[in-house]
C-alpha cells in the first residue's frame, strides 16, 4: 500500500488489507504527524484517474487540516522519504529521538495488572483472530483493559502493521493517549513496538514471544512494563514490573 501526503508520495508498506485509514493514521501518528483526530482533514482511497480499480485500493491519501501545525510536521516528515515494509518498523535518528521525547512525558504508573489477566490474554487475543483461522500466517495487535476487556483488535501480515492499526483506531476513535491499557502483540516484542508503544502513551506491553535487547533496555529507560513469553500459564517480566498487581 503506497501512502500519501497531499500528492506526495510517503511510504510504501507490504500489508494485509483491511483498515487500512487506521494503519495510515497509526503510522503517522507514531512519526509525529498527526497527534490528535483534529489534525486530519480527510483520508481516503486516491481517485487518481492514472490507477485502474482495484490499484485505487491501494493508495491511501492523508489530507491535512489547513494552516494547522501538522502540516509543519509532514514537511519535515516528507523530507526523510520514509520507506516501511511489513517486516520492520520505520528506524533511524529522528525515530529513536522520538522515543526519549515521549518517554519524559512519564506513563501512568496507576496501571496494574493481576497474573491471571496477563496469562490469559493469549487466549483473549487468540479467539478474536478472524483472519488466521483461516491463513494461519498473520499477526495481531490487541488493546484490553486491565481487567482483560478486549477494546480492538487487528491483524497484519507484519507485527508493526497491526499496531499501528490499534494506535490508529484509538486515534480515529478519539482515544489517545491510550494512558490505561495493555498492548497484546501475537509476535516478539521488537524495539519499534516499544516506540510505538511509547508514542501511544500505553502503560504495559506483553507477547507470547521474546523481546529483543533493545526493547527491554528502552522499556527499562522509560518505565514501561514489558512482559514476555506470556503462554502456557508463565510469563517473564523484563522491566516496570510494579505494575504487575501482587497476588
């Protein structure tokens, strides 16, 4: 899917169709864009005349809200000429800047998490995933309450995809910042979802997989909880673990 700013060309991202104004609004979200639903004037499949049917589908266009200071922040967006894929997170100096800024902000530490909750959220995550039981081959991305109230959930080719399209729901839906609820990622948690993660304000993150180095060192930095390996009734927490609620 290639996305568009205006008549300018942003990314292009491998992904799995479907919601796909969230999965550009979680996007652009994450990359400082837009922070709020306020900043958005319109996004819509591209009418570009030059594309046949089914390739319209294809190209999302983000329309700003004029005069507005998301327009200021595209520009400067527009000048890295970003290029994702499924299979990684957007990186580079700007991105892991963002990440320092949103972690000063602090995340609320009110949050807490029985150890039932957190081992059953697989479970959770897993009965809601439509489109595997019929692919066996896609991630999810889910957002619960901390009492394991599922609010969305998403599914994509590439783990980053589907976060971004929980972020973007939240934002479409006016949500964020999501300051009370646990992200629930089907694969390892890498560095680019703990940014994610950190832009959307989320408070505790898990995994049925491992977290990588990265991650746990910027989870520790900002003080998020992160947990991993959550299946077979057992996790492991790598950092934030007070929000963790005590048995």
């Amino acid at each position: 899917m290639e996305i568009r700013l205006g008549d300018r060309r942003l990314s292009v991202t491998m992904r799995t169709p479907g919601a796909d104004f969230e999965l550009t609004a979680g996007l652009l979200y994450g990359e400082g864009v837009l922070r709020s639903a306020g900043d958005l004037r319109a996004i819509r499949y591209c009418v570009d005349p030059s594309l046949d049917d089914e390739q319209r589908y294809n190209v999302v266009t983000v329309d700003l809200a004029a005069g507005g200071p998301a327009v200021a922040r595209a520009a400067a967006l527009l000048e890295r000429s970003l290029i994702t894929s499924s299979a990684c997170g957007v990186c580079g100096k700007q991105s892991l800047h963002a990440v320092h800024l949103h972690a000063e902000r602090g995340l609320d530490d009110a949050v807490h998490v029985s150890p039932a909750v957190v081992v059953d959220l697989p479970r959770r995550l897993r009965e809601r995933q439509r489109l595997f039981d019929h692919t066996g081959g896609l991630h999810a991305a889910a957002l619960f309450t901390p009492q394991g109230e599922a609010l969305v959930v998403r599914e994509d080719v590439g783990r980053h995809n589907a976060v971004d399209k929980v972020v973007g729901w939240a934002l479409l839906q006016d949500r964020l910042p999501l300051t009370d609820v646990v992200l629930m990622v089907s694969g390892r948690t890498s560095y680019e979802i703990v940014q994610k993660a950190l832009a959307a304000r989320v408070p505790f993150v898990a995994s049925v997989s491992a977290p990588s180095s990265l991650a746990v060192a910027m989870a520790r930095e900002a003080g998020l909880t992160l947990a991993g390996f959550v299946r077979d009734g057992r996790f492991t927490v790598y950092a934030g673990e007070h929000r963790v609620a005590q048995a």
